[in-house]
C-alpha cells in the first residue's frame, strides 16, 4: 500500500508562513506526490502535485527531499480560510490512492 | 468543463434497509471513478474504484457494493445496512494519466444508519 506519515496536528498565525511534512518513505520512482485539503462536511479539494522538482502554484508550493521519501507543503501566508486538514498521498499505477488521518491545520487569528 | 454530482446529500436510514447513492460525472469521457468513505474523525478509506464500464475493485470486505452501469456513473448500493455503514460517502473521478490526474470530488453524502 501507498502509505504516507504526517503529524496529526499542527498551528500556525494568520499571514505566517506553514510548513506541512509529509514522510513517504516507501514510494516509488514514477509515483507522483499530491496534496489535498478538507473543510469540514466537505470533499478533498486538490491543492498541489509533484514528482521531483518543487512545484508553485497559486495556493501553494511544494518541496520535495532529493530522495523523494519525503515532503513538505508550503502555505506561503496562511490564512483563517486555509484551516483543514491536510492530505499528503500518492498513488502507484494500480490507480489507488491510500489516505491516511491528514494534518489538522489550525489558523489563528 | 468538468462536474461531478452525488446524491443524496443526508440520509437516515434503519438498520437493515437498503441503500442506493448515486454518482455522476458530466464534461469527460472514461473517468476512473473512486467510492469513499470517511467515518467521523478518520481519514478517507477507499470502498470501490472502476476504470471502465462494468468495471468494478472492492478494495475492503463489507455489504456493499458499486455498480457501473453507464461510462459516467457509479452507484453504492447495499441490501442490508448495518450500524457501522454510518459515515461520509464521497464519489471522485479522475482522468489522465493515473499517477499524476487530480481527483475531483462530489459533495458527499451523510448517511446516518440508525
């Protein structure tokens, strides 16, 4: 199975900078790395994707290790609406994707 | 563009009775299409997928089952719920190539076995 680490829990202030780690230490060459968020009685929503090099988008960039067994998400100025949780998974060519529990992101204010 | 619907959005239902949630997906062609479910607290336990139609993984022992009678549509089925099936269901599809499609997710639905 595609299994991934994070920690269960993390804070951080609004307009500061969150850094999300993300471990995945058994995934394979060709397994992209995504990312995806979940408000409260909503669907994940898809935040950001990558295999090697890091990756920007317009919600946030995306580091990954040189060994690819891990990861790390950047919201580059958080804010109250970023608060959720966090997926961090992949996906081997059997086409599944393994959730774990997620990173519970709060923002304070 | 691109949409995904699933209803319906809340159910309650009796132990015992059967249960039908259905998916659909306009706007793309031979999605592969994702069952979930996500119990309170807990993270997203895949139930089914299907890359085409007729199609269909069960990815955990239970009594359900998923269905696709159509290219975009996928439909959760159970003749008998049991109090354990309570949870938030969601549909997801996704295209492309398998490693790098974004999932796209339906609204979800609550079901609530009583």
């Amino acid at each position: 199975d595609a299994k991934t680490t994070q920690p269960n829990s993390m804070e951080s202030n609004e307009e500061e900078p969150v850094h999300l780690p993300c471990n995945h230490s058994t995934i394979s060459g060709t397994d992209y790395i995504h990312w995806y968020r979940q408000l409260p009685s909503q669907g994940p929503e898809y935040v950001i994707h990558g295999l090697t090099s890091n990756v920007n988008n317009r919600m946030a960039s995306l580091a990954i290790a040189e060994d690819r067994k891990s990861s790390t998400l950047i919201l580059h100025r958080a804010t109250l609406r970023d608060a959720a949780v966090y997926y961090c998974i992949y996906a081997g060519n059997n086409r599944k994707l393994i959730w774990g529990l997620g990173t519970s992101l709060a923002v304070n204010p | 563009s691109q949409t995904i619907h699933q209803w319906p959005a809340t159910l309650v239902q009796p132990v015992g009775s059967p249960l039908s949630l259905e998916c659909t997906v306009e706007g793309t062609s031979n999605p592969n299409l994702y069952w979930y479910r996500q119990a309170a607290g807990r993270g997203l336990q895949l139930l089914f997928y299907s890359v085409g139609i007729g199609q269909i993984s069960s990815e955990v022992p239970q009594n359900l089952s998923a269905s696709r009678p159509q290219d975009r549509q996928f439909i959760l089925s159970s003749k008998k719920l049991l109090l354990s099936d309570s949870g938030f269901y969601l549909c997801a599809w996704r295209t492309g190539q398998a490693n790098t499609g974004e999932l796209f997710f339906g609204e979800g639905s609550r079901l609530t076995v009583l």
